[in-house]
C-alpha cells in the first residue's frame, strides 16, 4: 500500500485534487481513498516507511516531497488534526486543509510542474497499476509463493474490493501484464 499511496500523492503534485484522487478508488470499491487512509494511520507513517521500503528494495521512485513537506510542518494527518485534510476535535470528517494545498501549490512551482487535469479513470489506472507492480515484485521475490496468496492478502489487508478477485486477479481480467518470472505452477 506504501507505494500506492506514495503515487496518489505524485499525483497531488502534478494536479489531482485530494478529494478526486480519494473519490476515484472510492468509486472503484475501495473503502476509503489512499489520502484519507493515510491520513487515518498518519503521514509519518507513509515518509518512514517509504524510506525502510528504499533501503530495502533499490529501483523504487524518489521520495515524496509532498508529503515529507506536510510531516516537516507538522500535518500528520487525523492525530495531528490535519494532514492531506483538516479535522475538527472529535470529527473524522475529511474537511480541504488549505496549507496542505499551498504547500503542493508551492511545490509544483518550484519544480516547474504544471497541473494537469486526471480523470478518475486516469487516477484509478495510475494507482492500480501501481499495485500491480508491486504484487509482481513480491513475486519475482519470491515473498509470495502464489498469484492468489497477493490477491487475498490485497483484500483483506489493504482493503482492494473483493468484487474485484484481488489485485493480480484484477490486472489478469483487465488484460495487464502480471508474469513476474512465475511459473503456472505459482499460481
């Protein structure tokens, strides 16, 4: 899910409203979007464990800078009472926190990135897709021994809808490449 979340919020930085990014795997069946749910576990969370993750498994994407930002300044999410979202005392509702907004707006200008409209489809597909990946890692790994050992740890650990089959199962009936070196036998 770490990797996961680390690309909704590339796709903050290059111009996908939180509240659309969250909406889309909503709409896809998630329970909650990756920001609201890394608001729920914290956003120290996600900057520390993508750092394990990058001195563990070399090749991943750079760092974050958005959300190493929010941490910096103290937006941690729900426990501090604002993250990618405000809060209020007591309320978990997901409320636009307007400096996590600046602070995104600040980056993408000094980083020349211009903000490009995503349609849910666009976000859907660049969030699962990340999955994806990062199911096939675990299996050229050998982490996993099996397609449906990912697949049912994807449901019933990180919440992918179980309408879906998991996510290797999802990527197999949308025609994605999964093989990861696996054999059949793997599966």
């Amino acid at each position: 899910f770490i990797p996961c979340a680390a690309e909704a919020f590339r796709l903050w930085q290059e111009g996908a409203a939180p509240e659309a990014i969250d909406a889309a795997m909503v709409e896809f069946g998630m329970a909650m979007g990756p920001l609201a749910t890394i608001d729920f576990s914290g956003l120290d969370v996600l900057v520390r464990g993508e750092r394990i993750l990058r001195a563990r498994l070399p090749g991943l994407p750079p760092p974050v800078p958005l959300a190493e930002r929010l941490v910096e300044a103290g937006h941690c999410g729900q426990k501090s009472g604002a993250g990618v979202y405000s809060y209020r005392p007591g309320d978990y509702t997901t409320y636009p926190h307007a400096a996590a907004e600046q602070l995104a707006e600040r980056l993408r200008r000094e980083t020349g990135r211009r903000v490009q409209p995503f349609s849910g489809g666009e976000i859907v597909d660049r969030l699962v897709r990340t999955m994806v990946q990062q199911a096939r890692e675990v299996l050229g790994q050998g982490v996993a021994r099996r397609e449906s050992d990912i697949d049912v740890a994807s449901v019933l650990d990180i919440g992918f809808p179980d309408f879906r089959g998991g996510v290797l199962r999802h990527a197999r009936q949308a025609g994605w490449p999964v093989d990861a070196g696996a054999s059949a036998a793997r599966r």
